[in-house]
C-alpha cells in the first residue's frame, strides 16, 4: 500500500522546527523512518504533516559531558554501535545496537526515534531503562527532562507533547570496572525482542553485588525495573541469583498472539538469570 497524502516540511533549524510543531495540527515527525514508513503505507498511521528531522543541523552526535554520555536524537543507531566512545564508556548500549534488527534497518534507524517509537519490543528502551537514561523534550516553551523509566504511557505511546521533539538521551556513566549484558529471545534471530533483559552490575573487592540494575522488556507497554536490593553483598549466581530470577518471574506480563503471559514470565526469569550472571562474570574479568 501507499502512505495517504500528507505536506512536506523541511525545517533547517531547530527554532524552525520548534515553530513548525507549535503551529502545525497533526504532524508526525520523521526520522530514520524505519517504524514510522511502514505504519504510514499500511495506513496504521495518516499525519496531514510530516515534519523531517533530517533537515535540522545538529541533531546528532555522540559526547560525554560530565559523568554522562549525551546522545543526540538523529544519531543513526548504527553510529552510536560503532562509536568508540558508547565503546568505552557504555558497553551496554554498544550490545543492545547490535541486537536491534539488521545492520541496513540500524544504518537509518535512529537512537532518538528508537526511544521516542517506544515499542514494548524494542532493545534500546530496555538498556536505557537499566542505565537510568533521561529523554530531553525541547520545545519553544523550553526543555524538560524525564526518566526513560516514566516516558512510556502505554502501548505506542509516551509523554512528549505534539509539539515536543525528543531531542536527545542522557545516560549517567556507571563507574570502570563495571559489567553488563543484554540477552533476548526472539521469534527470528534478527527480529524484534519477545522478551529482553539487561543488567549492569558492580563487585566489591570480595567478588559480591555492590551496585546492580535490571530491566526487562516486552512484558507489558514499557520495561520493567527488577527490584534489586536482596542481591546487594551477594555473589552474582547459586541461590541469591536464583531467588532474583523469581522476583523477574512475578512481574507483572500481558500476553499476547505471539506469547501467554506466563510463558513471557518464565523467559524473564531465565534471561534474568542468564544476564546477570553475564554482567557479573564480566566485571570479574574487567577488574581481575
Ligand atoms: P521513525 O520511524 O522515523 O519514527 C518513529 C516514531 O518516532 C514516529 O512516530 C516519529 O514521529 C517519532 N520520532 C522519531 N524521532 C523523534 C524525535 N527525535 N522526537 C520525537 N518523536 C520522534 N527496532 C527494534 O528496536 N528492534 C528490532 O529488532 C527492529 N527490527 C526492525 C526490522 C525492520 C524490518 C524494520 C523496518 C524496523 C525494525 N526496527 C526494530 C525499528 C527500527 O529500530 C526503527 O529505526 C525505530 O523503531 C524508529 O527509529 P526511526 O529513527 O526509524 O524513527
């Protein structure tokens, strides 16, 4: 199918786009168009506007400012993967990107649209909750920042307003030394996650749970946050490890065509305790 008729926008800045979505009803912006390109063909999405990012300078970019790393909005996915610095600083996000569909969907697809898109199924939001990243939403009333954790509302949808642009994503920096991980389980090996963990994790000198943090994804509209504070001062597996994989498994699931809930459920656990023990064995070796 073809997308419905729509006006074409361009905007060159960001004042431009900021007035843009001010004045204009039902605009959509665009992005790398990955999700969004398909939903306007099958006609799941009509927006009388479309407004391009892609015309907008200095919407991208990788940095770290301070204790964070700042990643602009228009960040091809694909860039921030290969980026020496997410490399150094963020291996988390580094090996959620290389989950994220095929390498040609990641050469377009952008950090920012990723998060903004918030699908349930989708990697990137899941690490961004783990690493407590915050959205900032601009617009010509000014800037706000929210916790990734508090962005999704429900399926599909988020907290920006129409006339706010997800700008970029602010990730604060877990110290050196630390560990991480990503799984998932998939229907194809290159698709979209059913159910996805990741963790970081931080030992002390004795090999024990210093600082760790778990999200998981794809049981309901956003990723859940795994509570956490039973594995602190224990080793990252045996029974400590187990007893947080039940806690993953009581989390609330909606099933769904692909999945009944407490199959989602059950995969949560066994990722759960499959990445842990990764970050953790991982930060052994980083600090050993
Ligand atoms: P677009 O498609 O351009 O936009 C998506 C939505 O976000 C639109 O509503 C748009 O208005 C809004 N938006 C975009 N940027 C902003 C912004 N800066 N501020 C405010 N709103 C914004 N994703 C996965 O996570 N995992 C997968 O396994 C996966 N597999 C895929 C397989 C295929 C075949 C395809 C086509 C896509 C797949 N994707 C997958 C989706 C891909 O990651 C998209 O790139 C991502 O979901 C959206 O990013 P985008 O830049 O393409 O955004």
């Amino acid at each position: 199918m073809k997308a419905a008729n729509f006006a074409y926008h361009a905007p060159t800045t960001r004042q431009e786009l900021f007035a843009l979505l001010a004045e204009l009803d039902d605009a959509r912006m665009i992005a790398g168009g990955q999700s969004l390109v398909p939903m306007m063909n099958f006609r799941l999405a009509a927006p009388e506007n479309l407004v391009d990012l892609n015309t907008v300078g200095g919407l991208d970019g990788i940095e770290v400012a301070g204790d964070r790393l700042v990643i602009g909005a228009m960040t091809r996915q694909r860039a921030a993967e290969r980026s020496a610095t997410v490399a150094r600083v963020c291996p988390l996000l580094v090996e959620t990107l290389g989950r994220v569909g095929v390498q040609q969907i990641r050469n377009r697809g952008t950090v920012g649209g990723s998060i903004a898109h918030f699908d349930p199924t989708a990697e990137l939001p899941v690490a961004a909750v783990a690493l407590d990243a915050e959205v900032v939403l601009e617009s010509l009333r000014g800037a706000r920042r929210m916790p990734v954790a508090d962005f999704g509302s429900d399926y599909l949808t988020t907290e920006i307003e129409p006339d706010e642009v997800l700008t970029a994503v602010e990730v604060p920096l877990w110290p050196e030394g630390h560990g991480a991980a990503f799984d998932e389980v998939t229907r194809r090996g290159d698709s979209y996650a059913i159910v996805s963990v990741a963790a970081l994790v931080l030992l002390d000198a004795a090999g024990r749970v210093a600082r760790l943090s778990v999200a998981i994804g794809g049981l309901t509209h956003a990723p859940a946050r795994l509570a956490v504070d039973a594995m602190v001062g224990a080793a990252p597996e045996g029974e400590a490890l187990a007893a947080l994989a039940e806690t993953a498994r009581a989390l609330p699931a909606d099933g769904d065509g692909l999945m009944a809930a407490e199959d989602k459920q059950h995969l949560a656990a066994t990722l759960t305790e499959r990445v842990v023990r990764r970050a953790g064995e991982r930060a052994r070796r980083s600090t050993g």
